[in-house]
C-alpha cells in the first residue's frame, strides 16, 4: 500500500535535486520561447493533476455508493487527494502570463466573438475562475481525504465538481483555439481523471485481495468511457465535416502526434482490457500495476496531445511538457511522501492498539 511504499526520507534531497533541475531546465526553454515554455507546463500540469483530483472523485463516489475497492484503497486515496493544494500553486505562472500563452488574453479580436471575450475571455476573469475551481478542489480534497463529508456533503461535492470542470475544460483547454467547441469535452476530462486516480491506486496496490479484480474492472470501465466520449467527439466533427473542428484534428493528425496518441490508446484502453480477460491476471496484483502504469502513461499522452499542438514551436514545447513532467512530478511526489506519512502513523498505531 502506498503508505509502505510512498516513505522518502532518505530520498527527499534527490527528488528535490531532480526537480529543480527540470525547473531550471523549463525556465531556459522559457527564455527562447515564452509560449512553449508555457505550452508545456500547461500540459503536465493537467497530467499530473488528474491524479489527485481523480483521487477526490473516488472518495466521493465511494462515500455514495460504498464497495470494497474504496476501503482497500481508501489510504491511496486520501493521501494522493491531499496533494492536490500544492499542485495548484503550479498554475500560478499560467495565472500570470497567460496573455503569452493564449491568443485570446493577449487580444480579445483573436475569439470568435470579440464582445463575448471581453466579458468571459479575460486575463482577470480567467484567473477569478481558476483560482475558484483550484480552491474548490482543494478544499474538497482536504474533506474527503479527512472523512468530512457525509453522504450529503460527497453528492454536493460531485455537483459542484461538475460545474467546475466544464469551465475548467474551456478555460484551459478548448480556449487554446478560440475557435473549436466540443460539449462533450469537459466530460471526457472529468473521465480521464478517473481513469488518472483509479490507475495510481493500481500502480501502488501490491497486496493480493478480492477488490484487486475491482480495481482493474473499474479502470477498464473508465477507460472505456474515456475512449467512446473521445470517438463520439471525432465522429461528430468528421460527420459535420466543419472547417474549424477539422483544422483542430488536422494539427494533430501528423506521425509524431498520432504516435503518441497510439501511446494513449495502447496504455490507457488496449493494456487495461487485455489483462481483464483472463481471470488469472484480474486476480494478479503485478499485472494491476502494469496496468496502472500504462494507464497514467496514456492519460499523459493523451494530454499532451490535446495541448502541445497548439503551440508555435511544436519542438520547444516538447522539450518544455518534458521538463515540466519531471518538475511537477518531483513536486507530486514529496508532497505524496508527506500527506502519506500521518497514514502511516496511524497505522502503526493502530497495529500496537494504541
């Protein structure tokens, strides 16, 4: 469990050591150019912090409906989801230059409705909004992780986490190109964080146990649901054959991108639906971690996919989402080692009845 595995004591240095270098290493790409620097950034923030916010809805959920696979991984949970306050503070320089990474914020002209962007599409607003949906997640994540929320207070949360990604989703996706819409977009992020939680909860279980099978039964339902929302949104735009949905595919249509969007697939829907079909590999706590680690892999590169194309250096923002992977995800994982070092107290407290 996560509380045995997740200790850095004696690794902390390191960890710190290796993300300030992928910090520094973002900055230099940021002196060349401000726009890919930032480009990348923006994508590994969104891939990183799927993980704890996936890790939020399932306590959620799992305080509405109960099971066996939220009390076996209820400590993943609560700790990956107790991470999520420090993550936020990384979208702080998305807050404050977003004008360079947004067309809209450095030129109200560039939306397809100027008047509309001057009400909703500005610099001032976007981060209102912003500050808003991270503090509610937040909070929420410290709830839920704390055993807070009733059932009332789990159903409440749901709602308003509904409300929020779909702005989330505009704001920070979907705004890259003024021009495209998707109304299925915000659902299809909301699935993929689930995908994003319940794969770290794969990835850290190592005990053989009945909710083992569930773990693995849910990841494959979740990304299942991912990949039919993901299909639904393309089969509309190539069935309405519309200039700006095709030009929006189109410049993710070339070899490295689709490359990484078969990444995506492979990891996050062909590995997970593979090893559910024999029973003997559903039982197995190796072959859950395998999925998890290609899942939260694919849920990686289906991000930066939706996101580096965008950019005007395609190569620097490469280079940038890279650095800023390692960076981000050094901060993921200190901050993993602290939030799950209490759970391991009470554990231990627990085992000499104290």
């Amino acid at each position: 469990m996560i509380v045995r595995r997740f200790t850095f004591d004696h690794s902390s240095r390191r960890i710190a050591l290796i993300g300030g270098l992928g910090a520094v290493a973002l900055v230099v790409v940021a002196i060349f150019d401000l726009s890919a620097a930032l480009h990348g950034l923006l994508a590994a923030l969104l891939a990183w912090i799927a993980v704890p916010v996936g890790a939020l809805l399932l306590l959620l959920i799992h305080r509405l409906t109960g099971g066996r696979w939220g009390e076996a991984s209820r400590e993943t949970l609560s700790a990956t989801a107790r991470t999520l306050p420090l993550l936020a503070l990384a979208f702080l320089p998305i807050l404050l230059l977003s004008p360079s990474l947004f067309s809209w914020a450095a030129n109200a002209d560039a939306a397809v409705h100027p008047d509309v962007a001057d009400l909703y599409l500005s610099p001032t607003l976007f981060g209102v909004r912003a500050l808003v949906i991270l503090g509610l997640w937040s909070a929420l994540a410290w709830t839920a992780s704390q055993g807070l929320l009733g059932v009332l207070g789990a159903a409440l949360g749901l709602a308003l986490y509904g409300l929020s990604i779909s702005f989330a989703g505009i704001d920070w996706v979907l705004s890259l190109d003024p021009h495209f819409k998707s109304t299925a977009f915000a659902m299809s992020l909301a699935v993929s964080q689930l995908v994003a939680g319940i794969a770290f909860v794969a990835l850290t279980r190592d005990e053989a146990a009945p909710a083992t099978s569930d773990i693995l039964a849910l990841l494959v339902a979740f990304s299942l649901g991912l990949f039919y929302l993901d299909m639904m949104q393309f089969l509309v735009a190539y069935d309405g054959n519309l200039p700006d949905k095709a030009s929006w595919y189109l410049r993710r249509s070339g070899p490295g991108e689709v490359a990484v969007l078969t990444c995506a697939f492979l990891g996050t829907v062909a590995v997970p639906f593979a090893t559910a079909l024999r029973a003997r590999w559903r039982r197995s706590p190796a072959a859950l971690q395998v999925c998890g680690a290609t899942a939260l892999v694919g849920v990686s590169a289906r991000v930066l996919w939706l996101v580096l194309p965008e950019a005007s250096s395609t190569a620097l923002s490469w280079i940038a989402a890279a650095t800023a992977l390692l960076a981000i995800g050094c901060l993921f994982v200190g901050a993993l080692g602290r939030t799950a070092r209490p759970l391991l107290t009470q554990r231990k407290r627990r085992a000499h009845g104290a």
